[in-house]
C-alpha cells in the first residue's frame, strides 16, 4: 500500500540564507531611501530597550529590565539554534524510509529542564523584589510634595509648602506656554495621586514608571531626577483609557534646578489666585450645581460688545467670532465643565503670540474678561488648559 511522502522540512541552511537575505534587502532599502544605515540599526537595536532613565528609581527599573532582557536573550537563542541543530542534524535524506530509534524517558534530561527553570524564575523573583522595594522606598524627608489630580479630562498639580501641608499653587495649566509640571532635580520628591472620578494612571516614558489612580485612594511614590536632565522637559499622559476624552488628559514634566524652581514656583505663586478653602482642590463641587452668576460687567469699562462663549464637554460652543476692530469689547464666558477653562486671544491663530490671556476658573461657573481694543486683522482664540478648544476672531 503506497502512502504520501512526509514533506521536507526547511533546513536550517535555507532558513539563514532567507534570513541573511531579507536583512541585505532592508539595508539596501535603507540606502535607497538616504538613511544612514548605521542609525539605522541602532535605531532598532534600541527599540528593543525602554527609554533611558530621567529618575533613580527609573534607573533601577532599567537594570532589572536589562537582567531580564539578556536571560530571555540567551534562553532565545539557545533554544533557536538547538531547533536549528535538530533540522540540520536529523532531518530526513533520501532514502530514509524507516524511522529512527525512539528514545523513550531520560532522567538526566527532564532533571535539567526542571531545575534549571526553577533556578532562573528563582533568581528573577528576588531581584525583581529588591526593585520593587527599591522603587516603592519613601523618603523620610521629601524636599517637596506635589499632588497630581486627575479627572476627565483634566490634570492639575497642586505644589505644599515645605512642611507638606499646605497648598502654596495650583498649577491648572498642564503643559504649553507658563503649564506643566516643574521639579527641581537631585532631590527627593513626593508625588501624591488622586482621582475624582474614574481610574486613570500616571505616565511619564521616562521615569519608566506607570501608577493608577483609583478613586478613593491616595497613591504615593517618591523621584528623584538626575541632575543632568535639568532644564529637559518629558512628556506625561494618562495610561488608562478613562473616557471619550481619555487623548486630552497629557502634561509636562519640567526638570530645573533647585535655584530655578525656587524662581518658578515664587513668580507662579505671585500671579495665581489664592488657593481654595481647606486646600480643596478648585471646582470640587458635584458636576451639575448651578453655576454661580458672573459679576456684571463694570459701567466704566468703555466696552459696547459683550460676546458669550460657553464651554461644554471640553468645547467651544462656537468656532468664529468677530468684533469692532479698535474697540475694547467683553467676553462673557460660562464655563459649563466641572473643569478649569478660560478664553485666551492670540495674534494670527491659537498658535501665535498670546495679546489677551483671561483667568482660567473651574465650573460650573461665569467669568466676563474685559479685552482690550485689537488691530484689524485675523486672531485666534484658545483655552489654555485644553489646546484642543480653539475658534477664530476677526478684528474688521
């Protein structure tokens, strides 16, 4: 009875000549594209790496990952090339019609395949769980504290005083022109996280580090910057998806030095407001209380245009305004969003040079900005808490 020959399988020979050849067809392609090969495959060899460490504790989550990548590396390739050495050295000739030997148990064999796991998954647990207290270590004596409070779509940091106690800012604007966060670098500091409404999750690629932040729950972990990332700035996002405006919710990280923060902090603390009672954080009030009337506008302002803007669901309710060029005129703005908005004119488009900034307030909320007489020409206006918002102004 004749039955269908096995199929070969590709030997180990084939498969490096078809591996050799598609790296050669990528770096021609390389070539041909202007790239210079070099930066090319540095590019991807640290791909397989996260990105360098701005913080110490970051640093030791590097060093952990680096052990884990180079055993995963040699378990790789010791189990590739002993596959390779198996289709090479046992595949089938011509001529090999009967099978082999079978060769049934090996003590020795299932012995190393079981020990040699254990001792592997040993070692990375205890050096996974020095890091992680390593990383998780708070100092007795943090040089500050800063609260990072989220809700959607919104961070704010509120920075204490030096004996951690009392807000001192609050830093509504979470990244741009004037926002973000700023640290000061070789010291050690508290960050405190706190949601108001669902889980989202603190995230900046390059302390390698991620937190959630769970509602009800005060979360505290301890930085320290290196000191020579000062004046370097990070980008900082959400990691949990929160909601329809989960892409809103970013922020920066600002590493100064401490003569520089000190600067910062003092200027910052000189132009905001006075923080809310009790150290609450603004508009911590239920959504959906009414909102409190705004203050008339003053008779002797000059203004004989008021606008209204209203902002709901982290939008402008309108896209184009226009106004009598030459004449101060006023913005009657309701901010209808349990979130810090304000309306901010800028010459040209929302992008360009800022000519009127109005204070950002927290809703449910009214506000009337007095703006100043514009130019003829075209303006953009922007909340500078969410980029996203923006309309354009045309002074005629």
């Amino acid at each position: 009875m004749s039955s269908t020959p096995r199929s070969r399988p590709l030997s180990g020979v084939l498969f490096a000549a078809l591996v050799i050849a598609i790296l050669i067809a990528a770096l021609l392609v390389a070539i041909a594209a202007g790239l210079n090969p070099a930066q090319a495959v540095n590019r991807v060899w640290e791909s397989f790496f996260p990105p360098v460490a701005a913080t110490n504790q970051g640093a030791s989550i590097r060093e952990l990952y680096d052990i884990v990548f180079i055993i995963a590396a040699v378990i790789f390739f010791v189990v590739e090339g002993l596959i390779l050495w198996t289709v090479l050295r046992y595949r089938r000739r011509p001529g090999d019609d009967e099978l082999p030997p079978q060769t049934h148990g090996n003590a020795l064999a299932e012995a190393l395949w079981t020990i040699i796991p254990t001792i592997i998954v040993a070692f990375l647990f205890v050096i996974s769980w020095q890091t992680l207290n390593s990383v998780e270590a708070l100092s007795a004596s943090p040089e500050l504290k800063v609260r990072a409070y989220a809700a959607q779509f919104q961070w704010q940091f509120d920075y204490y005083d030096e004996r951690g106690e009392n807000i001192v800012f609050t830093q509504l604007v979470p990244q741009g022109e004037g926002g973000g966060m700023a640290l000061p670098v070789d010291e050690d500091v508290r960050l405190v996280l706190e949601s108001r409404d669902v889980i989202h999750a603190f995230y900046v690629a390059q302390f390698l580090f991620k937190r959630d932040v769970v509602p009800g729950r005060v979360s505290e972990f301890d930085i320290k910057i290196k000191p020579g990332d000062a004046d370097k700035t990070f980008g900082g996002q959400c990691a949990e998806l929160c909601g329809s405006g989960h892409r809103l919710m970013t922020f920066e990280v600002h590493a100064m030095t401490r003569a520089d923060f000190d600067v910062w902090l003092q200027e910052h603390i000189d132009q905001a407001p006075p923080p809310p009672p009790s150290g609450e954080p603004p508009g911590s009030g239920e959504p959906g209380e009414p909102a409190e009337s705004g203050e008339p506008p003053p008779p002797d302002s000059g203004a004989s245009t008021v606008i209204q803007i209203d902002a709901l669901n982290t939008a402008f309710d309108t896209a184009e305004l226009e106004v009598a060029a030459d004449q101060p005129f006023q913005i009657q703005f309701v901010n209808q969003d349990p979130l810090p908005h304000n309306v901010a004119i800028h010459e040209g488009s929302p992008t360009g040079p800022a000519v009127f900034t109005g204070e950002i307030v927290t809703g449910p909320t009214e506000i009337t900005y007095d703006v100043p007489p514009l130019p003829a020409g075209a303006y953009g206006f922007i909340c500078s808490v969410h980029p996203n918002m923006t309309g354009t102004l045309n002074a005629e």
